[in-house]
C-alpha cells in the first residue's frame, strides 16, 4: 500500500524515536550520563610498516591453505546472521584472495574504519555514521564511558549504586583517569588497551583509550581468571573471538594458553591484531608448526572452525563463547555444543536470550533452550553479565 507522504514521514519519526529509546536502554544507567562531556576522537589512522607487511604474508598463507582445506568455509554455507554480515565483508575477501600483503597490511592498519570489522567491532557503515553525526559520536562516548563505570563496579573497585537509597548517578560523573586507576589497583594489571586501533572511535586519553569493546573484553578475561582459579597452566578455547581481545587481555591475566576458533577471514584479523599487540608471545596461525608450550611464555592458537578436531582431548580447561550463538544457524551451534560435551570441561556462555528475528524470518538462538534440549551440560551459575544490559553468563560443566 502507498501511504500519503505525511504519513510516511510520521511513521519514520516514530521508528527514530524508537530507535533512540532503544538506544538509551542499553546504558546500564537509566540516560547515558545526560549532561556529562565524555573526551572521545577516532584513532589517527596508522601507516603499514615493513614489518606489518611481513605479518600480513604470514597471514595471507594461513588463510590461503584454511579456505583451500575447505573452500567456502568462510561463508558456512548457512543463512544466518553471520552469513548476512560475511556478504557485507566481500571487500576485505577480495583483498585476501588478491595476496597482495602491502595492500593487506594497509587494510589491517585501520581496519576498524573498514568492513572486514562489521559485526565485531565498529566497521565501515558505523565508522561513516560517526563520521557523519556530532550526536552519534556524543552518545557512542557516553555508552563507552558507561562500560568503563559498569567495568569498575563489576570488578570491586567501586561500590555498586542503589537507585532504591542513596546518590543515583554519581559514579558515572568520576573522571575516566580515577577510573582507571580504581581498575588497575583492584584487578592488578594495567588496562591501557594496546594502541593499534588505526580509525576507531574511542573514548579516554593516551595510553587509556577505551572503545566499550575493550571494557567487555578485560571484564570476560578477568572472569575468567577466576573461574580458572588463577592457574597459570590453565587453558582456553573460545568459539567466535571478535578480532582476539578477550584472549589478549587473558594473556595479561597471565593465563598463557589460549585457542580462538573462528571463520577464516575473522582468523586473520584476530592473527594481525595479536601478533601486533603481544610482540613476545608466540602466535601460532593455522598451518604453522604448534610445538609445545614450556609454561614460560604466552601461546596463542588462531584456528579455523573445520579444525576444531585438531585440538588434542583434555588440552583445554574452558570453553568460551561470547555473543555469537545465538547469531549462527543453530545446526552449527549444535555441532559445537556437542563438541564441548563430547570433551568434557566447563563451558562458559555471555549471551543474550531474547531470541529476535534473524536474517531470513527465523528466531535467533536460545543457549539455555539448545543445551537443554541436548542434554550432557549441567549448570554451575547463572548471573547477569554486569557490563551489558539483556546478556547473560552461564558457567556450565559439561560431560562427555
């Protein structure tokens, strides 16, 4: 149906407006910190260097001999989300497929002002918006600031507001460098994220640049940590690492053996991002020799999905998996879950349970409903995760 122009233009005012409330929602606080000037600019783009070219060769030939060992890996073959978002990557494939390394270093240098971060961490049409938008670029500083607040009362270094009794808003106002320094003597580590970050908006002042990605990120590690009992010889393997934040902030958390499984085109910007940001650890891609961890330094495996059998039984303590499940076809996160089961170890899920409408009509997933229904898998705990409204942390034990 053609609808008059004025009623076109007043059910767009209506969608804005509610994409706006939406919006103010996800802040832990009821507004994001309203009134509240919040220090926030992109990171200056970043020249490739010899060196970085050099990784992107590395890189390229992982990715070359994971596709070939199963061409059409990237893409799952599956509709779902990240079928949806792989399309809108197409660019950055191209470039893979060129094995051109300048060229891939370049890219990898600012890549989160390019596509191949869409759905990870801000992307090319989040990058244009902000670009675009004063406002935008206002609130995305608010939201992160809010993060840093929520990641410093998760972790004790604040004290949990009470919007019952009491101030109501007060931490949000506590300047981003008091922040920092209530983080890092509570936690013990510094948390000035790595700045390699060419093209992302972020919020804070060098070295501690924060985009919330970065908050989540310390926040999961630090979880982690503890679940692991703070066991030097503890290991991980997390299914869908983003570009390997979370396992970069482990290895700061001294947990030094750690497995990312992801698609391969992912697997290389979570190879360049930790090459780059652990210059001493040993970063070993997909078809490179493995060799065995000495206990004495960091060792961090990049993997593609179809070699997930590649990993030896009872080499890993946890298993991770932070707000993708419910964004794959649930055949493939059944084939996971039964992989997790068929090993035998603690399973950790931060996801969220609302189960919206996906790419082609069909609900997202529900973890707690696909173990339920798969069985094998009993629940240790269940608690909001403190750092993002609507997702949940799950520990479970699972067993073979």
């Amino acid at each position: 149906m053609d609808f008059p122009p004025f009623i076109r233009k007043l059910r767009k005012a209506i969608e804005l407006s509610l994409r706006i409330l939406r919006r103010h929602r996800m802040a832990v606080y009821a507004h994001p910190m309203s009134g509240i000037y919040v220090r926030a600019a992109f990171i200056p783009d970043i020249s490739a260097t010899t060196t970085d070219e050099e990784i992107a060769e590395r890189l390229l030939r992982s990715y070359s001999l994971a596709v070939s060992d199963k061409p059409g890996s990237f893409s799952g073959g599956r509709d779902d989300v990240w079928t949806a978002i792989t399309q809108q990557q197409r660019p950055f494939i191209e470039i893979l497929e060129s094995k051109n390394p300048k060229r891939l270093a370049s890219y990898l240098c600012n890549m989160s002002r390019h596509e191949a971060t869409h759905g990870t961490v801000q992307g090319a049409v989040e990058y244009q918006h902000l670009k675009r938008s004063a406002s935008y670029r206002r609130y995305v500083a608010r939201m992160a600031k809010d993060k840093l607040v929520s990641l410093a009362e998760a972790v004790g270094a604040l004290p949990c507001e009470n919007p019952e009794q009491g101030p109501w808003n007060r931490n949000a106002r506590i300047a981003e460098s008091l922040l920092v320094e209530k983080i890092e003597q509570t936690v013990g580590i510094s948390i000035a994220p790595p700045a390699i970050d060419g093209g992302l908006f972020k919020i804070g002042q060098d070295p501690y640049r924060f985009h919330e990605r970065d908050c989540n990120a310390i926040y999961t590690a630090w979880l982690m940590r503890d679940i692991l009992s703070k066991d030097p010889s503890a290991s991980v393997c997390e299914i869908g690492g983003g570009v390997g934040r979370v396992a970069y902030w482990s290895a700061q958390f001294a947990i030094k053996n750690y497995t990312i499984i992801d698609l391969p085109h992912i697997n290389v910007l979570q190879g360049f991002y930790l090459i780059k940001s652990l210059p001493r650890a040993v970063i070993c891609l997909y078809g490179e020799d493995r060799g065995k961890n000495d206990g004495s330094s960091v060792r961090i495996h990049v993997m593609p999905s179809h070699a997930l059998n590649q990993l030896p039984q009872n080499s890993t303590n946890l298993i991770l998996n932070q707000d993708s499940f419910p964004e794959i076809n649930p055949t493939t996160v059944n084939e996971y879950l039964a992989w997790v089961k068929s090993y035998g170890t603690l399973f950790l899920s931060i996801n969220h349970e609302s189960k919206p409408s996906s790419v082609n009509g069909t609900l997202q997933n529900s973890v707690p409903e696909l173990i339920a229904n798969l069985g094998g898998f009993v629940r240790r705990s269940r608690q909001l995760y403190w750092l993002r409204k609507g997702y949940v942390c799950e520990l479970y034990e699972s067993f073979g």
